[in-house]
C-alpha cells in the first residue's frame, strides 16, 4: 500500500496516523523520541531530529506525500521534502504561521481584521508605540504556545520591564481585546484549492491552555460565518494546502477578530473526530492522497475536554489513574489517549469527546464528566 509520512511523533501525529491508517494507509513518523505517542502507532518511525537532511531523505524515500504536525518544524525541512514530495502545507505557508508579525500581516492582507498591534525589536519601539495599546499584551514572535512567552502589560513603564525581562528577544504587543468570547474554525483546502470548513468551537482556556472547546452550534450564525469566511480568505490568500486552525477573538460589540493561526490540525478541532463524519485527521491524510475532501457537517453537539497530566496525581501530589470507568459511564462520551510516556502537570495527556442530543445535554454531560474528574465545570 501507499506511504504517508508525518514530521512529529505527537498526540497530533498519532491522531494523523490513526486516520490515515483507517484509509488503508502506511504511515512513517520521523520524530527524534524513542517513545513519542506516534511512533507506536506508526508502521515506521524514523528517529531523528526534523532538520536531519538524512532522515529527511528517508522519509522522502518512502512516502508518496508528507504533513507535519509541529508548528515549529524548520521550515527548510518541508522545502527539502517538497523538492520530491507532495508537502502540505508548504514550507512558506509554516513559516508565517512561527512568526506572529508575519501572521498578522498575512491575515490583514487577505481582508480580515486583527487586533491592533506594534512591532517590538529594541526598547525604542516601545517608546515609539501609540498610546492605543495599553494595556496590551507583550508575545514573543516565535515559539509561543499555551500562553507561554506572553505578558500583560498595563502601561508603557510595565512593557519596558516586560521586554527587557525577556532579554530583547523579538516580540509583538497587542492591544488588550474585551472579549465576550474566543472560537475557532478549522479549514481544510486540497491541492487544488478545493477548500472546506468545519462549524466554529467556542473555546474555554484555563491557566492559558485550552479545557474545553464546544461545538453545539449555539455560535450565532453571523459571527459564525464571518469566522468560517475569515478562514477560508486567510487559506486562499495564502494557497494553502492541509488543514489550517484560525483562532478568532469575539468582542463585546460583537466584531470577530483573528488572533493566530495553526498550520495543521488543532486541540479546539478534536470535537470532529466524533461530532462528524470525517475527522480534521482524515481530512489531513485526504488531502495528502489526493482524495475528495469530506463532510464537515456537525453530526450532534460535541464538545472536547482536555486532560492534563494534572489529573493523573491527587491532592498530595502521588500519581494514580483518572476514573476512566466513571467517565465512559456517562452517556455520549469517548475516550482519546495519547499514550505519553510519562504524566507531568500541564501536559496534554488526552481528551474526552462528549455528545449530546441537543446544547442542554451536553452541558449537563460535561458537567458531569468534569464532576468525575475533579475539574471545575468551565461553563461555555
Ligand atoms: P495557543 O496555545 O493557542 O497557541 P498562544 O500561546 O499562541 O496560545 P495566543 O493564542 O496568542 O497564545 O494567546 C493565548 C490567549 O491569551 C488567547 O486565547 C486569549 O485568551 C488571550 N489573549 C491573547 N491575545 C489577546 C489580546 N490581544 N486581547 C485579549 N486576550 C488575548
Ligand atoms: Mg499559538
Ligand atoms: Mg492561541
């Protein structure tokens, strides 16, 4: 059978595979962990680093078209790949995604509206920078993720505390946004240019990690066909090929702004891989295959609950298991873990899917299956 070959051997990549392999696929993995979650669902797993030109090559070899799942994979791997291999998405269209002023530049320029922002490269840009971004938020341009490598700031004098604590790394402030509250809309665009989209997540954060990400189509449908039409511009524009996540901001007065992008598929999409017919997974592998691309429709109201390696110890700090059984009791759920070598706090362990006959069901179904966990009932 046909080959198709993954940068990173994470929860995203076992995901990837698992779907693939559903198709009748044979997947190869190059991640440089022993262990990685992908590696032992892969039928190959090729252990070096993602800028290994011999690895690269391998994986080349072996496989008809390649994805990523690491958003921070070198984009000169997927250039080297796509001299002989189908590579969606393209090295270029990775590279804005790690580098949030290009983002932002990128969105605008394919007509959707971003939060105001001033670039930061010395401290004379924050001297420089209008009034109308305090109190703003201070990001690195690269390797953020899970709110990491970002700092609120109330005034000029705290962004200068902020930047300099950051040793002068690049960075970008954006202007404090009042939220009501954020989504995301997963698209999926084939080589051709045939693009989909799937029905906005309306996303809860905790800690700034994503908790829980609800698909019940209670987004109203203006907003929600802004943001679907904001996604697929931003694809368009930038002739993007795989699956892309756009994060969007939903403010007060109702105006939808987009936040960032993923260029692959997202932790606020996981809802489809139960909520419809084909996953953001199997759309990724289709994609790559060169196959139709599938039906985005929402089956029933779905929403996605992450595990952190949190709840694999108790109050004093000794690990045990989570209630598993208790969860899979309630009614509507299915249970996705990763298989990570090993629980640490904060890490993405799995995540429960949750359906519901209509929107009431289902929050009373995550109340539940929150009860059972011992997490706080984030209320969407
Ligand atoms: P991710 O894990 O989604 O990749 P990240 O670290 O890349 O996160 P962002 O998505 O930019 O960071 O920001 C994390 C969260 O911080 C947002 O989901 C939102 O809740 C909040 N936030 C970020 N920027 C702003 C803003 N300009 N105004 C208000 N809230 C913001
Ligand atoms: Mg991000
Ligand atoms: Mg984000």
């Amino acid at each position: 059978g046909a080959w198709l070959g993954v940068l990173g051997g994470g929860q995203l990549g076992r995901m990837f595979c698992q779907a693939a392999q559903a198709l009748g696929y044979r997947v190869a993995v190059l991640d440089p962990d022993e262990s990685c979650p992908a590696g032992m669902v892969a039928d190959a797993h090729i252990r070096a680093a993602y800028d290994d030109a011999a690895g690269l090559d391998r994986l080349a070899q072996r496989c008809a078209a390649v994805t990523t799942e690491f958003e921070n994979v070198p984009a000169d791997s997927l250039r080297r790949l796509a001299r002989s291999r189908i590579t969606t998405p393209s090295g270029d269209a990775v590279a804005v995604a790690q580098d949030r002023l290009a983002e932002k530049s990128y969105i605008q320029a394919a007509g959707v509206p971003v939060a105001a922002h001033a670039a930061i490269r010395c401290a004379a840009d924050v001297d420089a920078c209008p009034d109308a971004l305090f109190p703003g938020i201070l990001k690195t341009v690269r390797f953020g993720y899970d709110g990491k490598g970002q700092v609120r700031v109330a005034s000029r004098d705290e962004a200068r505390q902020a930047f300099g604590a950051l040793r002068g790394v690049p960075c970008i402030l954006e202007a404090l946004q009042p939220l009501d509250h954020e989504i995301s809309v997963v698209v999926a665009r084939d080589l051709r240019g045939r693009a989909v989209s799937y029905p906005p997540s309306r996303n809860v954060h905790r800690d700034g990690i994503l908790a829980l990400a609800v698909a019940d189509g209670s987004v109203p449908a203006g907003i929600a066909d802004q943001a679907r039409g904001h996604a697929l511009s931003l694809a368009d524009h930038l002739d993007y090929h795989g699956v892309l996540c756009v994060e969007f901001f939903v403010l007060r007065d109702g105006r939808v702004l987009a936040n960032e992008m993923a260029p692959r598929p997202h932790n606020s999409g996981h809802y489809t891989q139960d909520g419809c017919l084909v996953s953001q997974f199997e759309q990724q592998a289709r994609i790559m295959a060169g196959l139709p691309l599938g039906d985005t429709a929402l089956l029933r109201p779905a929403a996605m609950l992450n595990l952190l390696g949190d709840l694999w110890f108790d109050a004093q700090g000794r690990r045990r298991e989570p209630d598993w059984a208790g969860v899979l009791a309630v009614p509507g759920t299915r249970l996705h873990l990763y298989a990570k070598s090993e629980a640490r706090r904060a890490r993405k362990m799995g995540h429960v899917n949750i359906l519901g006959a209509d929107a009431a069901q289902l929050r009373e179904r995550i109340a539940r299956v929150s009860a059972v966990l011992g997490l706080p009932d984030a209320d969407a």
